[in-house]
C-alpha cells in the first residue's frame, strides 16, 4: 500500500479510536480496497467493523437493503444508491459510522451522463444525515479506483470533524 492511503487509514483509525466508534464499508467499483486499506493497520479490530463488497445490483439488494426503485431510477452509479448502501451499512452492521463507494473504472460502462471515472460516496452515522459526492476522476481503472478510496477516507475524516 502507497504512504498516502497508509497515512490516511492510520488516521481515520486514530479518529474513530478516540470517538470509540466502529466504521462498516460499502463498497462497488473499489472491490474491498477501502477495507483491506483500514485492515492493513495493525489493531484495526478496535475501529473496523466489517466491509460490504456488493459488485453487483443484486448484491447491493440483498446485502444493504437498497430498494430496486432506487436502482431501477437513478441507476448503480448515483449519490442516491450510494446513500442507500451506506445507510444499509449501518442497518447491516454494528458501526456507528460507514462509508460507501459506487463508480465506473472502466475502460468501459461510461455513458454520456455518467463517464468513465465518475464515482459516488456518501458517508453516513447514528443519529447523524447521510451525506453524498459525486465525483469525476481521470486515469485508468486501477487510478480511479484509487482515487476514490483517498477520497473517501478523507470525506469520512471530514464526516468525522
């Protein structure tokens, strides 16, 4: 693992630590990434729950809960799926706080409307509001990938803030 996702895991870890809080994950297009970041600290167990690898629409349906309306609508790829799988994280979980992470990586499976590297995260808590990005990342698959996990492990530490 490169030293920025190294550093970034070793502080959400010190965050939720002190906060006495477990995090979930939810993740699609990153395929557990996110997960094996924050499980590669030493002493993870006291902060990290579990990860939610649902790849497929199916996956998301019956792991997170998330409605077929909302896929059938507003698609795989949308703030509003990805708030759904981050709310199903929490309802799915003992976490006080998850994150999720739906994308397109490529090099296919862009639309006009949804390009190859536009990624949605949404972060959500107990007795707090779901919140969501969309974002639009350059690179090959392995750097969209990558940039969507940093920039979900930064938008939890402002979650957190």
């Amino acid at each position: 693992m490169d030293s920025e996702l190294e550093a970034l895991a070793r502080k959400v870890g010190q965050v939720l630590k002190e906060r006495d809080a477990m995090l979930a994950t939810a993740e699609s297009c990153t395929g557990g990434w996110a997960a094996q970041a924050l499980t590669s600290v030493a002493g993870s167990s006291e902060w990290f729950d579990r990860g939610f690898v649902t790849y497929t629409n199916r996956a998301k349906r019956e792991m997170l809960g998330v409605k077929t309306a909302v896929l059938a609508r507003h698609g795989a790829v949308s703030e509003q799926t990805a708030r759904a799988m981050a709310d199903g994280a929490l309802a799915h979980s003992h976490a006080q706080v998850t994150l999720a992470i739906t994308g397109i990586a490529g090099p296919t499976g862009g639309t006009p409307e949804k390009p190859v590297g536009t990624v949605c995260l949404a972060w959500a808590g107990k007795k707090r509001e779901t919140v969501s990005r969309r974002l639009k990342f350059d690179g090959d698959r392995e750097a969209v990938r990558r940039q969507s996990v940093v920039a979900a492990l930064q938008g939890l530490l402002a979650y957190l803030a």
